[in-house]
C-alpha cells in the first residue's frame, strides 16, 4: 500500500517535471543552497531506515513518516557508528547481533532490502527533521545466508565524496557508499559480536565534468564528480615520497646536463674557466 502510494507519486511528479534538475532537494522540493558547512573533524549524524524484521519494510510513525534510527552501536566508543568530516581514518567497529539485528542482517545479506542511511548536508542540529536535504549512504554488507547462522564479510569500505575545491562554505557531501572487499567471512549467531574493520575515505580530489565554479543558488560546482580513468589509489605518505623522488631524479638529470654543456662552454672561454673551477671547487 506504501509502495503503491510512492510509486504514483512518483509517476504524477515526473510527468510534471521534465528534464533534469538538482539534485538532492529537500522536503519542500527547493535546491539546499544555504546550509551550514561542516567543519573538519566535526561528527557527521548518520542515521538508518528501521526495517520491520518480518518483510524489511520501512518502519512509518503515526503521520506515515518514516522512522529512522543510529546505526549499530560500536562497543569501542559506546555511541552509533560516525564519521568525522573530512577525515579519512580506520577503525573498529564491535557491533552485537541482538535477534532483530540478526534478522535484519538476513534480509541485508540476501539483498532483500538495502541497509539504508543517510547524511544531512548541512551541520546544523535537527536539519533533516525540519526537512533538510540529504545524501544516501547505502551499507552493501555481502556474506552468506545459512539455516543456523550468517556468514558475514565484517570489512568496509566507506567512500564519500565531497567538493574538491576546498572551500570551506561548501563542506558537505556529494555523494557516498559503504561496501564489505575482504577475502574471509566470520560466521556469526544471535548473540555474537563482530568487529567491524572501517575504512573510511572522503574524496576530495574528484574533478567534476563542469567549469568546477558554483553558479549562485546552488551549494556546489554541477556536474558529474568522477574518477579519473587512470585513477590509482595511492596513500598520501607514498605519493609524497614519490613525488620527492620524480623532482630528485629530475634536478639530477637536470644537473647532470647542465653541467656537461656549461663546462663544455666553459672550457671554450678562458674568461669563465677560472669561475667555473673556482664554483665547483667551492661545491666540494
Ligand atoms: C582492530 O582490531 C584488530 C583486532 O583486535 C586490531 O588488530 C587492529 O589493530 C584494530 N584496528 C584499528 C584501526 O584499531
Ligand atoms: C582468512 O581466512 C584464511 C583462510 O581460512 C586464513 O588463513 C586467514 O588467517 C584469515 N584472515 C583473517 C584476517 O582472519
């Protein structure tokens, strides 16, 4: 009945709406121009769809609103799982299979339905429960589903993507996903804790398709944040060391070139040789 609801919704929205337009908007519809940017290392609000265990449907309240809740509590900090804005860190995460996290996590693992969450764009307190814009933060939990127990891939990475030009008034996010890339699964009951290994990324470098400046009325440069094609994940202590070698090696070769053409002219001028064995007398 929901679903059927939404999905005419839908339908009678799009045919009225043609073309394309911003995205995310808020409650009313209108582009989330002003908001309050976040400041680094502030406590991103994450929260999450509640599901009925039975058939995942979403929990409504008794005005047909959604119901959401914090994700997991992580035994190492006694608060839901969060992010620090701007912050790429690791970390652990202990979370306990109470019987309704256990059957959820079936629903999850088997794909029924997604572990939905959500970041508000703006820092301000209260901002998506006054109808505020936000972003979707799906968790793709994988593992398998067993008779007696879930096998489950407890390793995430969280990738969120946020403005690349590192302008203060436009911390927010632009986009974001969770996903499980490890090799080892842990089997796990109700009543079982399983410990959590996050990775967490924000992208601050992605290029948008687009001049990258931010049109007035709108929160950040348009366009398409993606990555570049030859794109290699690389830490920032290694592509600092790297990058220390290249201009090594290159002001070597450089040395090493000029300094056989200037000795060669050098040699040639009588004037400059007694400057030039005076310099490099000096150098030794
Ligand atoms: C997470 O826990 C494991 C096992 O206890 C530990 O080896 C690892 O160092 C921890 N990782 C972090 C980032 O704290
Ligand atoms: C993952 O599983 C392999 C094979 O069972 C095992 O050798 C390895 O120690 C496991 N790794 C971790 C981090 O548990």
């Amino acid at each position: 009945m929901k679903l059927f609801n939404i999905a005419s919704f839908l339908t009678i929205s799009t045919s009225i709406v043609a073309g394309t337009q911003w995205y995310p908007l808020d409650i009313k519809g209108e582009i989330p121009a002003t908001f309050t940017p976040y400041k680094r290392g502030d406590n991103v609000y994450l929260d999450c769809i509640s599901r009925n265990i039975d058939n995942g449907e979403h929990k409504f309240d008794e005005q047909d609103k959604i119901i959401y809740g914090p994700f997991p509590t992580c035994k190492e900090t006694g608060k839901p799982l969060n992010f620090k804005y701007g912050i790429s860190e690791d970390f652990n995460c202990t979370i306990t299979f109470s019987d309704e996290l256990y059957h959820l996590f079936q629903l999850y693992i088997h794909e029924d339905v997604p572990f939905s969450c959500r970041l508000p764009i703006s820092s301000e307190s209260h901002y998506l429960e006054q109808g505020g814009a936000y972003i979707p933060l799906t968790f793709n939990f994988r593992g398998e589903i067993h008779d007696s127990h879930l096998d489950i891939d407890p390793t995430l990475n969280v990738l969120i993507t946020k403005p690349a030009n590192n302008n203060e008034d436009e911390n927010t996010f632009i986009s974001a996903v969770a996903y499980s890339s490890g090799t080892n699964a842990t089997r796990i009951v109700i009543g079982d804790s399983l410990t959590l290994s996050v990775a967490v990324r924000f992208l601050d470098q992605l290029k948008v398709t687009s001049s990258g400046t931010t049109p007035a009325g709108l929160p950040y440069a348009e366009g398409f944040y993606k990555f570049p094609i030859n794109f290699t994940p690389i830490s920032p202590t290694s592509s600092a060391i790297l990058l220390f070698m290249a201009v090594l090696i290159t002001g070597i070769i450089v040395f090493a070139a000029t300094y056989n053409y200037l000795s060669k002219r050098l040699i040639k001028s009588h004037k400059y040789k007694s400057v030039d064995s005076e310099a490099f007398t000096k150098m030794d």
